[in-house]
C-alpha cells in the first residue's frame, strides 16, 4: 500500500485532497510535540525572567540571549522538519535504469552509471515492482512505491522517506530539539535558582502554581532532550560512518566478509551524497543543500548530462 503525499500523484478531487491532508496528520503531532516543549518556555518561564530583569535580580542581557537562543533553536527545528517533509527524497528514475548498469567497470551497458553492488545470487540488483535495476545503496520503499537513492528509512513522522536528497534535513532537525531542550532546561534551572526570589527548586518553595509549570516544562524537555540526543548521535554516527539503517540490516543478514565487501570504499561516497563535496561548518550546521560536483565517484563518471539522470 503506497502512502500518500506531496511527492507522488496530486489528488484530482475534494477525497483525494481530504486523504492527503489525513496522511499528515502524524506531521502535525511532532510539531504538536515540539510545540509543547516551546510553549511552556514562552508562556511561564520568559515573563518571570523578565519580571526579575525589572527588579534588577536578573539582567536583560541574559533575558534576551535566552529568547535569541530559544528562537534560533526554534527555526532550526521547524525549518529543517518542513524541509526534510517537503524535498523528495530522491527517487530514482526509471531511464536509464530500465537498463542493466556497468559492474565495477568489467563489462559495457548502453545504462553509463556503474555499480558495485550485488544481490544475494550474486546478480545485478533488480527491482520487480518498479521493473529497474538499483543503484547502489538504493532500495525499494512498499509505503511510497519507489525505489530511493540511498535510502535509510521510511518515516511516518514526516510522512516521507529519508533518502539521499532530505537526510541532511532530517538529520539537523533531530540534532537541534535536544539543542532546544537542554536550553530550556538549563536556564530555566539557572534563573530558577539564582534570578527568581519567589522560586527555590531544591526547597520546592514558592507560588505552587509556578513551581508545577517550571517543573513541568524541565522534565518535559530533559525527556525529549535525551531522547532525541541518543536517537541523534546514532544516526550522526551511522551518517559519519557511511551507513544506512538499510545497510545496517543487509549487513547483519550477509556476514562480516560480505558486508565488509559491500561496504567497500563507500563511506567517502555516503558522505558526498548525503553533505555534497562542500563540507565547511557553516553548510553542515545549516540547511543549505548539498553541493555535488559528480566527480570521481562510481556512478558519476560519465559526462555531465547524464550525471544530471542519476540526481532526480
């Protein structure tokens, strides 16, 4: 069953509009999700430091470094979530693929890109469904019905696959919330305990009502910030390494020796394909797209009009 979204077939009628909508609801829950670890920070915390500021318990200095922060964290996580929804993750196009490809250079293919990769017999990759050879790393998605370039998983929460072209996207939006949340939790803390004189976390003295919501927005955004810091480090670290959640399963199912031969030479490319050829801080930090030259990298060593076939 192939799940609905931007990318695919737009709806032609008002059902086809309204199931669309629907398959973005489980987008609209993370966004709830973040919200409320955001909203608390805006709505109980922000006024009390401010209230502390004009008494002079607290500066306006830090006051506004806090609220700078909160919204850089903010656009960072949003951002790179609508983006990592709204870019195709990159499928892959059925010319020239309908074609065998070349095999580690051995043999000739009307198909100029190359592969390295096999299957289990020992054969070029093939899929059934969409009646084309694979590239590299490429495997088949059952919920969008396509096969996608460097695919890492299909997620629910963006309505949309994590491939080649929005894995950037997907992994800076995981990496910012527990940025954002060990924020809140730090500073509320902080001003808690050395800004606000009507607050004492430790004595848990004070307006009740304002220790339930300052305690509440803390353990709130402690479990969203290490929640996320553990499932973004692993997926930095496969990212780093030049893995997939797919090859990481193909690997476990084909033994250390054939997984080690599949997994030859191919972080470097993982890395092009995933950052671009331009890997300066400031476009690794930032949601700026990849920047590919298609130089010296299997599959891209054809000339330049073809090379644009494998990018679609």
């Amino acid at each position: 069953m192939c799940m609905r979204n931007v990318h695919m077939r737009r709806p032609t009628n008002s059902c086809g509009w309204a199931g669309l909508f629907c398959s973005y609801v489980t987008c609209l829950i993370a966004a709830g999700l973040v919200a409320a670890n955001v909203i608390p920070y805006h709505i109980f915390f922000l006024p009390l430091l401010k209230a502390a500021c004009l008494t002079g318990n607290a500066s306006f200095t830090y006051y506004y470094y806090c609220i700078a922060m909160m919204l850089f964290a903010e656009v960072m996580v949003y951002g790179n979530f609508l983006l990592a929804i709204f870019t195709a993750p990159g499928y892959v196009p059925h010319e020239p693929w309908s074609r065998p490809p070349v095999f580690d250079g051995k043999e000739y293919s009307d198909n100029p890109f190359e592969v390295r990769q096999l299957d289990r017999q020992n054969k070029l990759r093939y899929c059934s469904l969409c009646e084309q050879f694979k590239p590299d790393n490429a495997h088949h998605c059952t919920m969008c019905g396509r096969c996608i370039y460097r695919m890492d998983h299909h997620c629910p929460w963006i309505n949309n696959c994590v491939g080649r072209n929005n894995t950037k996207y997907f992994l800076l939006f995981v990496s910012y919330i527990p940025l954002g949340a060990f924020h809140i939790v730090l500073t509320t803390f902080f001003s808690a305990q050395f800004q606000l004189p009507s607050i004492n976390l430790f004595a848990l003295e004070g307006d009740p009502v304002q220790l339930l919501q300052l305690c509440f927005s803390m353990v709130f955004s402690l479990v969203m910030g290490f929640a996320f810091c553990a499932f973004a480090s692993n997926f930095v670290w496969m990212a780093y390494r030049g893995e997939t959640s797919m090859s990481r399963s193909i690997a476990a199912k084909l033994g250390p020796e054939r997984a080690a031969e599949m997994n030859r030479l191919v972080r470097e490319e993982q890395l092009y394909e995933v950052f671009g050829a331009d890997r300066r801080w400031w476009r690794l930090a930032f949601p700026f797209p990849p920047v590919r030259d298609h130089r010296g990298l299997p599959g891209y060593t054809v000339a330049a009009t073809s090379a644009l076939l494998h990018t679609v």
